[in-house]
C-alpha cells in the first residue's frame, strides 16, 4: 500500500492508496465497488485518461506528471466531482498516472496544477 501526499499544500491526499499495476487491476479499477473508503484513493501508474463507466459512485482525478528526481511528481490537471456513469474522460496531455479519489478531496486539500504530489510506501 501506497500514502498519496500533496506537498506543497501540506494536505494528505490518500492513505490508504492501492496501486492498480496490472492490467487486470487497471482495467477494473473502482467499477463496482459501492464506494470509496473516507481517505482512500486508487492510483493508477502510466494512465493519462479514465473512463467512469459502471461506476457507482464520483470520485476526484488527479492527473500526475512523471516523477522527478526527488520522487515529486507535478500535478497536471484536476478533474474534480466526475459523476458515476458519465463515460470517458478526456485524455490528459503530459499525465504518467491518475489519482483516484473521494470526491470533494481535491476542494478539500486545496489540490489544483501546478502543485506537488508525492507518493510513498504506507508505514507498516
């Protein structure tokens, strides 16, 4: 498991965050689940657009640039309150990876692009 922090608000974004590395794992992403869990998040490396087909819920997509040196990744674009059911998602130029996560959490933390993310190992 995975934390998702937005550095330079200072605001965590994730914990827990699962990673959807596989293709299996991509391709199903959230579709079905009855929710996302208060804090959580799905983050799914190389994607640069989603879909929210057989979604049961809306969820906020944030959109990552690749890692830097320093293990930041800038964030690219904010698709914020995307609602269940409304079908592809426009690509996104410059993404490496999508944050999936409870709506309302972008607003929340403040999240916009430009900002800093960083993505660690969750403590044990």
């Amino acid at each position: 498991m995975l934390t998702a922090r937005n550095v330079t608000r200072g605001a965590a974004l994730a914990a827990p965050l699962e990673s959807a590395d596989g293709f299996w794992a991509r391709f199903i992403g959230l579709m079905g689940r009855p929710r996302l869990g208060d804090g959580a998040g799905l983050w799914i490396p190389g994607a640069n657009g989603i879909h929210m087909m057989f979604m049961r819920f809306p969820i906020d997509a944030v959109f990552l640039g690749k890692r830097a040196a320093d293990g930041a990744r800038p964030v690219v674009a904010v698709r914020a309150s995307l609602p269940a059911w409304t079908g592809l998602v426009p690509l996104v130029r410059g993404a490496d990876g999508v944050l999936e996560l409870p709506a309302g959490t972008a607003a929340r933390t403040g999240t916009v692009a430009g900002d800093l993310v960083r993505l660690e190992d969750a403590p044990a």
